[in-house]
C-alpha cells in the first residue's frame, strides 16, 4: 500500500485510513458492525478510533455507511456525504414504488447517518496537502472519488471494479446510470493517476491512466 494509506477489511468492504500526522481521515466505513475491526486495526498500527477526526463516504450504500453511526459516536469525527446521496437516503416507499429499481429500494433499506456534512465538488480536504474531492454519479447519484495529486492515487468507491484482473465499468445492477458512470471515469481519466484503490478489489497499477483512458472512450 501507499505510505500512510492503509487498506481496512470491515464488514462488506474495504475502507482506507489516510494517516497525516495525528489525524486519520476514514474513507467509507462497512456495514454495521464494522467498528470492532476498525479498532483492531487501528491498534496494531498503534492508534486508536479518537485519531479518526472525519470519515468520508464514497457513496450512500450500507457497505460504506453502515458503520458511521458506531464509528462516528466513538471518535466524535465528522461525517462527509455527497447531498445528492443524502437527498436519495430520504426516499419514500411510494417514490420506491414508482422507480422500481435497486438503487431505490437499497436506499429505502438504508439508514442514513444524523449529521453528515455536504461535501461538494471541487472541495479539497487538508489531507495530504489537499484531497481533492470528484463528484462522479452514475453508480449512485452522490458518488464522489478522492483524489490526491502529491500521492497520485485516486480512491474510487464503487465507480470502477476489476474483472479478471483488468479495470472494468461499475457493476450494471447496483449502479443507477451507466452513462453518467461513464462520463464520470472520463473525468477520472484526465488526472494523473498511477495507482487506484478500489472499494471490494485490490490496488491497481499497471499504467493506471491507460486503463481509465480505455473505459473512458
């Protein structure tokens, strides 16, 4: 892994400590549950969940937001969502009925965390000296991807995955636009990019910005 990046397994996904002098900002937090094992780890690597001064989330899916409302009320860090993730979190049964779909119903299901701050576009986080924030829908409508221009790397949720070994679209079922998804890796693919950091998969690194460029056309 990248230097102080740390790759965390909880409970249905993977989620990243960024560790930048005192403070570990957690990028996505598993399903409920997931508090225990984050602790474990932090205590290996001989912190603890008070370090944790905010936790970002990727998207609104209960694999990524589970755990906030645990991890959060430990640590007393600060929540980020994308708004348009938040909006879709306060869905009624009959908009779910209307829009019969996954994406609906799995926010219908979901418990959405109390206090989260809306974060936005163009946004940059005093992680690293500047975590850039990417609002990229298409997998939900509030994706976003974090991207660190000193590290070259760019965390991206849900937004890509891997298939058999190579950088591949969103999973179609539980992603709510492919177009958008699409345009949103063309974003991605304009960074300088050498590593990304995947949600349910492992690192990829083998000419990163060729592999965003494919998708992207």
């Amino acid at each position: 892994m990248l230097p102080n990046v740390h790759a965390v397994r909880l409970i249905g996904a993977q989620a990243y400590l960024l560790v930048d002098r005192d403070e570990i900002t957690l990028v996505d937090a598993g399903h409920v549950g997931s508090g225990r094992m984050l602790r474990a780890y932090l205590a290996r690597i001989g912190r603890s969940v008070e370090h944790v001064t905010r936790i970002v989330c990727t998207h609104g899916h209960p694999d990524h937001i589970g755990g906030v409302h645990e991890i959060s009320a430990w640590s007393g860090a600060e929540v980020l969502l994308h708004p348009a993730d938040s909006e879709r979190l306060r869905i009624r049964f009959r908009d779910v009925i209307a829009n019969f779909a996954p994406g609906p119903i799995v926010a219908l299901l979901t418990r959405a965390p109390a206090h989260a701050r809306p974060v936005v576009d163009g946004e940059e986080l005093p992680v690293f000296g500047g975590l850039r924030v990417l609002h990229t829908p298409g997998h939900t409508p509030g994706s976003i991807c974090l991207y660190s221009p000193a590290g070259r790397f760019v965390i991206v949720g849900d937004l890509l995955q891997r298939v058999k070994g190579n950088v591949a679209l969103p999973n179609a079922f539980f992603s709510d636009d492919m177009d958008e998804a699409r345009k949103s890796i063309a974003r991605l693919a304009a960074l300088d990019v050498e590593t990304i950091l995947f949600s349910h998969y492992p690192p990829y690194r083998e000419d990163s910005r060729k592999a965003l460029r494919a998708l992207a056309s």
